[in-house]
C-alpha cells in the first residue's frame, strides 16, 4: 500500500501532520498507487492542507510581558565579572577620580610639591596609573615622596 498521506505532503510542499483527508475519500484510498492518483485527489478537493499555525497574540503577549516585568539583573542572568560588566566609561571615572584624591592628599600634607603634583595630575588624565596602588608604586619607585616631617 501506497503512503498517500506521505506523497500528499510532498506534493502539497507542506509536513505531514499538515496533510488532511477528508472522511469522503477513506474507500477511494485503495485504489491510490501513484502520485498522479494523489494529485487527483487533491483537485477533487478530497485531501487538502490544514491551515498553519501562528502563535496567538495572547500568548505572544504573556510570553513578552514575562521578560518585560523586573530588570532581570539577578545572579543567573550575568555573564562575567564584576568589573567585566561594568561601563568602560564609569570605570574610567571611578578610577580617575580615586587618583586625583589620592594626588591631592599628598599635595595637602605635602609630600608633593605643585610641579610633581601637575606631571602626575596629567598622567593620570593620560590613563597611565590603573589603580591607586600603581601610581604608589610609580611614586616609591621615581622617589618623588618627600619624607614626613
């Protein structure tokens, strides 16, 4: 026996869950042995393709509401570290401003002098120290400290 559901869908140029054969044609279906047999089928308006399914406006909302509701920002949803997530730009800032305050502590109990203090000012805007601790490291290592009194 010929699979008319199988040729049908091939036919018709849609899956096989697709395909339906009207109730009218079940004693007719012995007969099918070829495609042309099927495609007269068709024709006849016997076996015929179901209409497709969309996804329903309800359910497309419920589904879209869902990701709407919260910011979603939890453990789960991150992807990289900390420092990974953030903002080039906030993490500029952040450090940058670290830096200046850490510049001007040391011009205010003076263990820079204004000079020194402006080169170092300027080299941190040019983004050459990436931490507090560097620059320190900069400042011991050039002796640019002054000893406290």
């Amino acid at each position: 026996m010929v699979d008319v559901k199988r040729l049908a869908a091939e036919i018709l140029g849609v899956g096989e869950s697709r395909v339906r054969i009207s109730p009218e044609a079940l004693d007719r279906l012995e007969e099918v042995t070829t495609k042309a047999d099927v495609r007269a089928l068709i024709k006849e308006g016997l076996i015929y393709t179901e209409y497709a399914k969309g996804v329903s406006r309800g359910r497309w909302r419920e589904l879209h509401e869902k990701r709407r509701k919260g910011r979603r920002r939890g453990v789960g949803s991150r992807k990289g570290s900390k420092y990974a997530r953030l903002d080039p730009k906030e993490a500029w800032v952040s450090r940058v401003r670290a830096l200046r305050r850490y510049l001007n502590s040391l011009k205010r109990r003076g263990l820079i002098d204004a000079k020194t203090w402006r080169d170092l000012y300027l080299q941190v805007k040019g983004g050459r120290f990436e931490s507090v601790a560097s620059l320190r490291a900069y400042l011991i290592s050039n002796n640019l400290l002054k000893q406290q009194r």
